[in-house]
C-alpha cells in the first residue's frame, strides 16, 4: 500500500523568483490554468462525449509599490507592460516535505493601477497577468 506525505503548504514555505532575484515585496500570487471544454450532444437528451480546445493562462501578483518601482526601472522604455519573464514559485515546507517548483513561461503583465487610501501605511499593487505555459512540478 502506498504512503503519501500529506503535508500542507503556508504562505511562508513559499518562495516567488523573477528578473533574477527573491522577491520579498510580493503578498499574493495566484496562477490559473484553464482549458475550454464543452459537450458533444447528438441523439437523446444527454452528452455524449467532452470536446477540449485550447488551454489559457491567467493570474495576478500583488507587490509593494517598491518592487514595481524596481520593475519599471529595469524595464525597456520604463514601461512594465512591455517585460516578458518567467515567474518561479518554489514551496518548500519547513518541515522537510516535499518541495514542489512551478515555472510561469512567457509571463507578461496586462494592466498597471497605482491608488492609496487615507489611513494606508504602504501601496500594494495588483498586477495582473497572462503568461503561455505552467510547467508544474519541476
């Protein structure tokens, strides 16, 4: 019979790489593989058979207001919405599970919105964006 480590994953086993380096400034990330499908029907009232089409890849990130500032820096022309990059998100529980590596290809970022509210200590970003693969577990 097999075993399976059953071990969870926190916010702080986590760890998101992208333009080389650690980034420290993210609080959320979130990365959505989808692929249409849709029912064959023909005789009767029940579907005979799930066609598949193409697969989409979407998500968003939400960073400190300084790593987007480093981001926009860096980028051609100063403008983020022109970088493509592969996000890497590697969760590796301190408690020595395993650690799994999941690999964003050819991500770029849709949409660029800065606001602050009265009383707010720091400037969270949400960036959205749309990238061309996931290579998951790496």
């Amino acid at each position: 019979m097999a075993t399976f480590n059953s071990s969870e994953y926190g916010w702080c086993d986590i760890s998101v790489v992208f333009g080389g380096r650690i980034i420290e400034g993210i609080t959320e990330i979130e990365y959505t593989e989808k692929r249409e499908k849709d029912k064959l029907y023909g005789r009767g009232c029940k579907p005979h058979k799930v066609l598949r089409g193409n697969y989409d890849y979407e998500g968003k990130i939400i960073l400190w207001q300084s790593e987007l500032e480093a981001m926009t820096r860096d980028a051609p022309d100063k403008d983020v919405l022109k970088l493509n990059f592969e996000i890497v998100v590697s969760y590796a529980p301190e408690d020595g599970g395993q650690m799994v590596t999941d690999i964003c290809k050819s991500v770029e970022l849709t949409e660029v919105k800065k606001g602050m509210k009265q009383g707010d200590k720091n400037m969270l970003v949400e960036l959205p964006i749309i990238f061309l693969d996931v290579k998951r577990q790496q």
